[in-house]
C-alpha cells in the first residue's frame, strides 16, 4: 500500500451507515456473507472503510433499489470497477432530481407507458433516496393528477397507472432488515375507511434507509383489530394517518393506546388538522418531519 492511499481519509462502520442511511449491522452482515466490508486497518483491530468500499457499498445500493437480490447486488459491486480517489471529490450518491424527472414521469404516465413510469421511480429512488424522490418527484406528479390536467381528455386511467406504479416503487425499496435498529417495531396505519395509504408505504420505506423496521397496514383495518395488533406487537410508536377530516377520529388514539407497554402514538396526515387530539398524541406535518421524528423517538438521534 503506498503512502498516498495510507494517507486518504476512511470512515468507520456507525458513520458510513449514517452516510447510506442503513443500520451498522446491514454493514455488518454484508460484509460477513459477501465480502463488501472494509479493507483498511487502523493501528489496532478496528477496520476501517475507503473511498473504494464506500462506492462498492453505493454500487450495491443501487442495484437493491433497482431489484436486484442482495447476492445479485453484492455480485454486482464487487466486479464493477471503481476508483480509489478520495470520498471527498466524489459526486453524491443522492442528488436533489430535477424537475425533468417529474415532468418525464408524468408524461409517461399520460401515455400508459408502465415500462418507462417504473423505470423512472426506480431511477429517481436510487439516485435521490425515498425521502428526495418523493417530495421532489412523485408527491407533486400525484398531486397534480388529483386536481385534474387541464385541457386533457384523459387522466383517471394514467392516475390509477401512476399509483400502482408507485406502490410497487415504495415496496421494493422497502428492505428486509436482518437487524434493525429498533428492538420494537413502528406500526404504521390509516385510520378505518381511509383510502389513500401511499405515504404509508413512503414513510416504511425512508424509515427502513435508516435502519429503522416498520409493520405496516396497507389496508387499514377496523378499530377493534387494530387495538388487538397493537396489543399483541408492543410496538415502540404507533402512527396513525389521515387524508381526510371526515374519516380522522381522535376517540382511535385510546383504543391503540391501552395496555402495559406503552407506545409513543402520532397522529399524521392534512386529516388530523383540525381534529381535537388527546393530549399525548404528538401530530406529524410532514414525511420529512415524520421521519426525523420517529427516529429521534426511537434511537435519539
């Protein structure tokens, strides 16, 4: 090893996982089944991560976020070649998208094109991350599609397209965590009768990027078997969402709140505004608020 690589910067397992939004044990476990770990040695037993790992590491991201099983990532990362130049002169992994992409999407969706609409939420996922993909790309398409297109003659079919498309988007960027940060797990569900539960499925998604596990309820079920499932998971927070007003109940948070281990409860969603809420509920205005939230809850972080 020449003086040159000895002297760049390398980064130990807790702060590359913070910079890829994955646990330190996801590190862990990739680098014990599939030899993506660090190469670097400190002048004690403590390894620690280059430039190189870190974009085999970003390579294997990528591929995940695209489909790919973890051995069929990891394959992938480790024969791409990379460069050893410093991390520092590196472009992100996650740039802001642009404002093509949403006009892209959007018109891909006006054309039933499911091909190209699922192409362009992976791209936009594994460039930019859930949480920048969603606020910058797929939220504004969605909520242009509800109000209506202007001077179009079609646009229902394309919604119903562009949803779907979604959904499937959200859900393979969703990982399995063999070993989540929390001991507990995050309950995530509409109201009963809520029809609009895509956020959900953002919120499980940006919270597994950083390690965090959810249960999530796609279908929202009545209130009596969601206090059975909240009782019987123990989950450590219980997040509610709402859409609409006309559906948001704040007689619910009791009913989920009810036994001895007690759980942090939100309520999230436009729905929950202008409803009364208990007064340990905490309301969440945003994903990205809800996120930063519930990890802090959590972990304390």
């Amino acid at each position: 090893m020449d003086r040159a690589r000895e002297a760049e910067p390398t980064m130990p397992v807790a702060a590359v996982a913070r910079r890829l939004g994955v646990a330190p044990a996801t590190l862990r476990t990739w680098d014990r089944r599939y030899g993506l770990g660090p190469s670097r040695h400190t002048g004690g037993k403590h390894r620690r991560y280059g430039a190189a790992d870190i974009r085999r590491l970003e390579l294997m991201q990528r591929a995940l976020l695209r489909g790919a099983s973890t051995a069929e990532a990891a394959r992938f990362a480790l024969a791409a070649p990379v460069t050893d130049a410093p991390a520092e002169t590196a472009q992100p992994v996650r740039a802001e998208p642009d404002r093509s992409v949403a006009r892209r999407l959007r018109g891909a969706a006006l054309a039933m094109d499911a091909a190209a609409t699922q192409r362009l939420l992976a791209e936009a996922i594994a460039d930019a991350g859930v949480l920048a993909a969603w606020e910058n790309v797929i939220e504004p398409v969605l909520t242009a599609f509800g109000a209506g297109w202007h001077g179009a003659h079609s646009g229902v079919e394309a919604e119903y397209l562009l949803t779907e498309c979604v959904l499937g988007a959200l859900i393979r960027a969703t990982p399995l965590l063999d070993e989540p940060r929390n001991s507990r797990p995050v309950l995530l569900s509409g109201v009963p009768d809520e029809r609009v539960n895509l956020p959900l499925y953002a919120l499980a998604a940006c919270l597994a990027e950083r390690g965090i596990a959810a249960q999530l309820f796609g279908t929202p079920p009545p209130a009596e078997v969601l206090a059975v499932a909240v009782r019987r998971s123990a989950p450590a927070a219980v997040v509610l969402r709402a859409q609409r007003s006309t559906v948001a109940d704040g007689r619910l948070f009791p009913r989920v709140s009810r036994g001895r281990q007690r759980s942090r409860v939100f309520a999230w969603g436009p729905g929950w505004v202008h409803t009364p809420l208990p007064e340990k509920v905490e309301l969440l205005p945003g994903l990205r608020t809800a996120v930063d939230r519930i990890e802090y809850v959590l972990l304390g972080r």
